[in-house]
C-alpha cells in the first residue's frame, strides 16, 4: 500500500484565528482521509483547531506539546 | 414537495448571533454560519501571547457558537479588502477609529455574495434596532440593507418585527410572528432567551466586537499612520499594537516594551524585522524600536528600555542592540529617570 505524505500546515506565530484559516483553506482543497499536520505556537490552536473539526466533520487523530510549539493531527472528513 | 431553504448567519461570537441563528433554526432553516477576520477582532491574542492565565487558553468564540447550534462555521480572512473600511469609510468613524456603520455593509455584502456563491437564500445577522449608536439605528439599518445589495435578503431575527418584513417573511419561508421585536441597548431579554434555549458561558464583549473602539487602541493606530505619513497598515502592525507599551520619543521612532515574558517571548518573534534590545546587566523585558534610527536614537531607546529593568536605581546598565541581520553589540546607558520620560510619549 501506498504510504501518502500528510500534509503539513505550518501556522507558527500566527495568532487565533488565523491557524484555523489555514488549516480550513488548506481542507478545502484535500480529499477525504488527507493526514494534515498542523504546527502551531498559540495554545489557544489546541481548542480550536479541534472545535473547527467537530462542526465541519473532521477527526482529530492527535495533539501534542512539542516545547513551544503545538502539533495537531488531523483527517480530512467526508464532504 | 418545498425545499428546505437555507439561511447564511453572520456569527460574532457574541449572544446576539447566536440567538438570532437558534430563532432561525428553530423554523426549519438549515444555517451555516460565517466569521470574518479583519485583524482588528478582539479574539485571544492578548490571552495568547501573555504568559499570565496560560493554563487555561481561551477559546474561540464563533466556533463555540457554531459547536452550540450545531451548524457548519466558515472563517474568512477579510484582512486586506477590509483596509479600505477603515482608511475611508463612507459614514466616517464612531467614536474611535471604529468604522461600524461601512464594516457592517461591507460584512453583509461580502455574506451576500458568499449566499450566491453557495446557493443560499438569506442572510441573518443579531442586530437589534438601537443598540449600537452608529450601525444599529432604525435610519441605519435600512442603509445596511441598500449599500451592501443584499437588500430584502437580509434579516435581524431579534429585531424583525421592528423593521419592514424582508423577502424570507413575506415568501413565508420564515414566520414572521414567531421572530422578535427586541430594541434599545437593554440586555435582559437576550439574557433571559438564552436561559431559555440552555446556553451559558456565552461571551458578552463590553464595547465592541474589535479593537477599534477601544481608545488606547486607536490612538496607538493613529499615531501610527501619522508616523508614517499615511493612513496604511501590516497584519504585524496591528498586531504590535496590542502588545506592549508604546513609547514615541521621537516622531521618527517609537519604542515597544515587553510588559511580561509572554509578550517579551511574542515581540522576539519581530528581531528579525526590527532592531531590538535587551537587558544584559540586569533583568528587564525585551523591546523592539520601530522607525529609522541614529547612534543617539538608538542610545536613548535603551535608556528608556533600562528604565523598565530591575537596573532602574543603577548608575548604568549594560543592554544588547541586535539588528535585524542579526548582528549584536553591547552598549552602556544610563536608565531614565521616570521625571525624564513625558506623559506624550506613552502613545
Ligand atoms: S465594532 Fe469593529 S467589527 Fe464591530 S461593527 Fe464596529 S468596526 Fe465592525
């Protein structure tokens, strides 16, 4: 089976809710079942990044504290 | 068989919209919700970046809006068109530099066109007639409608009974009698409602839905434009300034200090695009200096930066100068004392 890259969204030093912005412009353009890497530096990401893929159908696959600097997994839903 | 229509909500974050989408909900409309970024939106970011209350991040409030009514919530990045709203606005400023009344138009235009784009019927925003002195008046709320083009499209659920029938009512797809006729700036009856529906912890922001009706805010902004001859702006600009304390000895440079380590930690993130300052002697916050400057400039930027180290009482202190090339020297100064720093410069 193929192994697919994920797709790595770097939203370091942007602030609520720009990392959203691009994690959304960035789904927009996946296919269902993408992995998106989402690096991030405000916290506050570790909230939202998680409630934008509730309400839009996503999954979150993972979230972690990497010293500063945050790490959200997730994967493209349906639709 | 009717199809089932389909409403666009401009969500804020605040109670308002999120009532007015439930009202809507509540009639059988299927609402998708949406949210612009102008740059300027009191989101976080203060929260964010200071070091203080890090254990519990603060959350973003459209999208807790959105988890509450159960819809789909669309973040849009207005940041550049938006500039035009607030160098030139048509209906002029509020009492800061908040723009309200073109903001609004321009709001409900840009929810106007995504409706077409996505082949939705109507628009819905939380306004109520009288709340707000600039874009939620009865002569204002018309102009909203006109200016943006989505004329009859847009409803205020909250206020509808005061305020000709728009096309959803008329055509029926919406129950007009089941909608509200709330006004003035009272809060009761929204408190109330949303006891009603079961909502709690909504956010309430006391002035505005951004930073430019806040005083301090704007004038830190108009200073800014003054500085630089003209009314223009960065994301990073206005980001910069709501950190820090702004200090403007000169008309040619200003300088902006760290408060805490969280906001000294977020303005390190500029030494690439500034040159900045550190304590070196003693402890004492980081800074950046914002203007084209002199040897002598740059010599009483870190004394006023010294000022703020625990180097205050020190007959001299030492402070590291970094340009943005990276590059760093050390330089001896002497801190200001407080009589030495006017009132004017603290912007
Ligand atoms: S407070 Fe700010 S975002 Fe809200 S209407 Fe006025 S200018 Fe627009």
């Amino acid at each position: 089976m193929a192994v697919v890259n994920p797709v790595i969204v770097d939203a370091r030093r942007l602030l609520c809710p720009m990392p959203v912005i691009r994690v959304q412009n960035s789904v927009a353009e996946l296919c269902p079942g993408t992995l998106v890497e989402v690096l991030c530096t405000d916290p506050g990401a570790l909230n939202d990044i998680p409630s934008w893929c509730r309400i839009n159908g996503h999954r979150v696959v993972e979230t972690r504290c990497l010293n500063d600097e945050y790490l959200v997994i997730l994967e493209v839903g349906e639709e | 068989m009717t199809r089932q229509r389909k409403a666009v909500a401009l969500i804020s974050g605040g109670l308002d919209s999120l009532l007015a989408a439930k009202l809507i909900q509540q009639q059988g409309i299927h609402v998708a919700g949406i949210n612009f970024f102008t740059g300027f939106c009191v989101e976080g970011h203060t929260h964010a970046i200071r070091k203080k209350g890090q254990e519990k991040p603060k959350r973003n409030n459209a999208l807790w809006v959105a988890e509450q009514l159960g819809i789909k919530l669309n973040i849009v990045d207005i940041i550049e068109e938006y500039k035009q709203v607030v160098f030139n606005p048509r209906y002029g400023y509020g009492a800061n530099l908040n723009p309200c009344l073109d903001c609004k138009i321009f709001m409900v235009m840009k929810a106007h066109e995504w409706c077409k784009q996505n082949d939705f019927d109507f628009i819905i925003t939380g306004e109520v007639v009288g709340q707000r002195p600039m874009s939620q008046r009865k002569d204002t709320m018309p102009l909203v409608c006109k200016r943006s083009g989505a004329d009859d499209l847009l409803l205020r659920p909250l206020s509808a009974r005061n305020l000709p029938p728009t096309l959803p009512e008329r055509e029926g797809w919406v129950d007009r009698e089941k909608l509200l006729g709330l006004s003035g700036r009272g809060r009761k009856p929204q408190i109330a409602l949303a006891k009603q529906f079961g909502f709690d912890e909504f956010a309430q922001p006391a002035g505005g839905c951004c930073f430019l009706t806040d005083a301090q805010y704007s004038s830190k902004l108009a200073d800014l434009w003054q500085a630089r001859g003209s009314k223009q702006y960065e994301l990073d600009d206005i980001m910069l300034l709501k950190v820090g304390r702004h200090l403007r000895p000169k008309a040619h440079f200003k300088v902006i200090i760290a408060r805490e380590e969280g906001e000294g930690n977020f303005l390190r993130g500029y030494r690439k695009q500034y040159l900045s300052i550190d304590s070196l002697s003693h402890a004492g916050p980081f800074a950046l200096i914002d203007g084209n400057v002199n040897d002598q400039d740059i010599e009483l930027a870190a004394s006023l930066v010294a000022r703020y180290s625990k180097g205050r009482d020190a007959a001299e202190v030492e402070m590291e100068i970094q340009t943005p090339a990276g590059t760093g020297y050390a330089i001896k100064v002497q801190p200001l004392k407080p009589a030495a720093i006017p009132e004017q410069w603290l912007l």
